[in-house]
C-alpha cells in the first residue's frame, strides 16, 4: 500500500466545467463533455454534479461517487515535462484543479473541507478514448495509467460553493490506508493484499467492493488449480 498522508492544505486553482458535444471518432458520432473550461465566478456543487458541468454519458460517467473530478497543478506540470508542450487546467476533464494536495495518496474515504462546501474522495480515474480524443493520441489512455496519475473523484458530503482561490484542507486519512494510486495501479490485476483491503472499505463505492469480491473468487479458483 502507498503511505496515507496526513492531513494538509492546498488550494483550487481553477474550477472548470463543459457540456456534451459531439465528436466524429473512428467513423461514429460521439457525445463527451471532456472539453472544460474554467470559469470566473463561484458555482454552486449540489446533487451529482458542479454547477455548468455535464457528462456526455451516464452509463460510465458522473453520478454520487464521481460528482467532482480533481486533478493536480503538479501532476501537470510533470505531464507539461514529459509532453513537451503546456497544458491549460481543465484539459484532463476535471472540475477542480488545485495545488498543494497530493491526489497520489489521497485516500479513499478522506474528506475534503472548503470554506462552503465538504467533498469526500472516492476513486480513480481510469480512462477511457474519450481522453485519447481529448490528446488527440489513441494511446493516449494507456500513457495515463501507466503514469499512474489519476487525479480522484470526490462525491458530496455538504453542499455548497466552489471557486479559485479557496482554501482546501485535506483531514486525517482513514486508518485502512487505500489509496487512489492502489487501486488505479492494481487494476486490472490486483494483488490479494489489495483484493482483502479493498473489500473491507466500506467508502469505497460499490462498483469497486463487487469487482473485488470477483478478483478473489478468481484469484481462489486460480489458486485451487495449482
């Protein structure tokens, strides 16, 4: 497991938000609201959703364990090195981007606290082409996970504001220590530490605990053929 770390304090340095439009890929027509664009005023965060924002499909994408999607001005600036080029918040689709938070070891179940408003993170992100439209690189989402710089949904705890410049302070992580990179670097072949860990977090959304339980009912029939 990655080392939890304590609680600290960062800052938003931008909230973005787009709406579905619709892409020609690969001979089809595609709806993806990755393209997001940072907006100058405070947005009301309710519901599933920040104010503005959409997803271009609600099979996959939003909902209450992925209502807020935040990525780092680190993790860009890395990502601005190893592309060669530089890059305006909101191109990886994210709601947030801040400063100072270390969205590596962020903890699945580790709250968020801004002046207006509670967020709780929840997951990775794993990327789907959508991403790889975005970068305009079809390998783009396997260059992502391998970097293994997720960025993390948050779900809403309290409702409330959000603008740049607000102060976010990142509370104590949970004592089960699972972070977004455990889970985003174990899938899709998770160690059994990872599988038991993983059932046991109860924060965890329920998509992740089932694929878990399927892991280990794998991993048990593997083990029982050897």
């Amino acid at each position: 497991m990655t080392r939890p770390p304590q609680s600290s304090t960062g800052r938003v340095v931008s909230v973005n938000v787009g709406t579905p439009r619709n892409i020609e890929f690969a001979g089809r027509i595609v709806s993806t609201a990755i393209w997001k664009s940072p907006v100058g005023d405070r947005v009301a965060v309710r519901g599933v959703n920040v104010n503005g924002d959409d997803q271009g499909d609600r099979r996959v994408h939003g909902g209450a364990d992925k209502a807020v999607y935040a990525y780092s001005a680190e993790d860009y600036e890395w990502w601005e090195r190893s592309l060669r080029t530089e890059l305006a918040p909101g191109t990886f689709g994210e709601n947030i981007t801040t400063q100072g938070i270390d969205l590596s070891g962020a903890v699945v179940g580790q709250r968020w606290e801004l002046p207006d408003l509670v967020l709780e993170v929840a997951q990775p992100r794993l990327p789907c082409f959508k991403l790889g439209i975005r970068m305009d690189d079809p390998e783009f989402p396997d260059t992502f996970k391998r970097a293994a710089r997720f960025g993390t949904y948050l779900r809403i705890i309290r409702e409330g504001t959000i603008g740049a410049g607000d102060e976010v302070h990142v509370g104590q992580p949970p004592s089960h220590g699972l972070t977004i990179t455990d889970i985003g670097t174990g899938y899709p072949n998770p160690s059994a530490a990872l599988i038991e860990t993983m059932r046991g977090v109860e924060d965890l959304p329920e998509g992740w605990r089932t694929w878990a339980r399927r892991a280990r009912s794998r991993l048990g029939r593997s083990d029982a053929l050897t």
